[in-house]
C-alpha cells in the first residue's frame, strides 16, 4: 500500500533486489542496473515500457537513442519540471535474429567478442503485474500534476484496456486514471446502503482502499518515431510526438498559473519548428508505436 511518508530513495532501496520476475532474474545474471525513475515531483511524469541497453548499462531511464527524442524535444520546449520512469525497472529484450531464422552477432568492442545482437521487446503482461505496485508507489510519490503515457504498452497498463495508440481519438487525447493511495474509504453497504452492519456479533464498518486520479495523455513511443523519420510530412509520427509533448507542458502551465499564479515562460505556447535529427540510429531499439 502506498505510504505518503516514503521517499523515493526507501521505494528504490525495497525494489533494487527484485527477482520477481524473469527481468529481474535476467538483469541479476548479467550484472545489468535496476534502473529507478529520475527527476522532479509534482510536474510531468513520462512512463515508457522499459529500459533499454542504455538504461541497463548506467541505471537511468530514456538515455538511449529513443529517450533522447523525448529529451530534445523537452529541451525545445525550455521545460525540466518532469520525471521519467517505466512501467518495468529491468530490461526486456530478446536475441535478434535475420529473416533465415539465424541469430544476428555483433562485435563487442570492450572485450572484442562476437556477442548476440538483443533487440529491446515490450515487457510482458506478468512482467508489468510483477513490476506494478513499484510503479504505483512510485507515481504516488512523486505526485504528478499529469502523466503522459509514451507507447501502446504504456497507455495500455496505465488506462486499464487495450487502446490504439495511433488513434487521434487516443494518442494526445486526456484520460483520468486512478491508482491506489494510502489508507482507506469508508464505503455504504451494498444491501441496506447503511455504512456499518453487524457479522458474528460484532459491528463492522466495510471500507475500500483509497483512490487518486490522475491525468493522462498517451502518446506514440519515440522508439517508433525514430523508426519513421523518413517522413517529413506535417504529421509525421515526429511532429505528432512533439505536439503531444507540447500539449502536456501546455496544461501543466496551465494548471500552474490558475493554481498558484505562475505565469508561464510562453515558450510552449510559440508554434514550434520542430524538427526530426537525421542523426539517429534505432537499429537495436523494439517497441512498437
């Protein structure tokens, strides 16, 4: 159950040995990082599916070639009030393999070995269950103002049922979420609707656990984007990313200034030229839109 008294170094400190599940027992095997969440409570908080090999190398989150999509584009926007985790802390990934069926090697330039090539894959649904309540907690924690959902597996866990994440009635589109808080809510019978009854000759009072909604945007993953930056049109999955993105910064203002009278810098209000980098390379990167 959530504890409004934890911090974010005491979730990490209870999560970072988890072998819950086959990630868990895969990240212990190689030696690879629990790779927690990073950044600023009560802004924006962006959940992707999972680490990749950037993330599992250095322990952070959305440091690889998909992250820094999302990066740059906050960059562009002139935002850092935000925080990034994933729905699981352990890599997911599986050997690649060419179209005979045959594995795919790759020199490893540290040890100079031929080493299998690993192509990232969205956690499984046991594994995002194993991985969850680490996730509630931690977005309990950090107390978001919104929570943008990056990838169909991400919107998916966070929306409670499968979504098109290339839908526009979907993708940049705002969802309310709950996920569990601290304590409990009294609740009404469901017979008499009276709010206390009498079992085995004792009063009883039911209760439910406690609720926090939460906004949530989802947007298509970066991983996909860089997959698409072939297209320039004016609603290339790039530009669609970006506007999402914007959209997000721009109720988090929104709310700010109505809130506590911050007047917003402006900059995401300004049509963006945002523009893809031809610099990219996803080779190794999986996740679908």
């Amino acid at each position: 159950m959530a504890d409004a008294r934890k911090s974010l170094n005491q979730l990490h400190a209870e999560w970072i040995s988890c072998t819950a599940c086959d990630l868990g027992k895969r990240r212990k095997a190689v030696e690879g990082e629990f790779v927690r969440g990073e950044g600023m409570r009560g802004g924006i908080m962006f959940v992707g599916e999972g680490p990749g090999k950037d993330e599992e190398a250095f322990g952070r989150p959305f440091i690889g070639k998909s992250g820094a999509v999302l990066r740059k584009v906050l960059d562009k926007l002139q935002f850092t009030e935000h925080y990034m985790t994933n729905l699981v802390a352990c890599r997911s990934c599986a050997p690649a393999a060419d179209a005979g069926g045959q594995p795919i090697f790759r020199k490893d330039f540290k040890t100079k070995q031929m080493l299998p090539l690993l192509r990232d894959e969205p956690p499984l649904p046991l594994q995002v269950e194993a991985c969850q309540q680490r996730l509630h907690e931690e977005i309990y924690i950090v107390d978001p103002v919104l929570i943008v959902a990056v990838g169909a597996t991400a919107a998916k866990t966070l929306i409670g049922k499968s979504v098109s994440i290339t839908d526009p009635d979907v993708r940049g589109q705002p969802f309310h979420i709950t996920i569990p808080g601290a304590g409990f809510t009294t609740v009404r019978t469901d017979k008499r609707g009276v709010w206390a009854r009498k079992a085995g000759g004792k009063l009883v009072m039911p209760v439910e656990p406690s609720e926090v909604r939460y906004l949530c945007i989802p947007t298509i993953h970066p991983a996909y984007v860089l997959r698409k930056l072939g297209d320039q049109s004016s609603d290339s999955p790039f530009m669609q990313f970006a506007k999402d993105i914007q959209k997000a910064v721009q109720v988090y203002e929104r709310y700010m200034l109505e809130l506590h009278g911050i007047v917003p810098s402006g900059v995401a209000e300004m049509a963006m030229e945002f523009q893809p980098e031809d610099s990219y390379d996803d080779e190794a990167e999986g996740a679908t839109a």
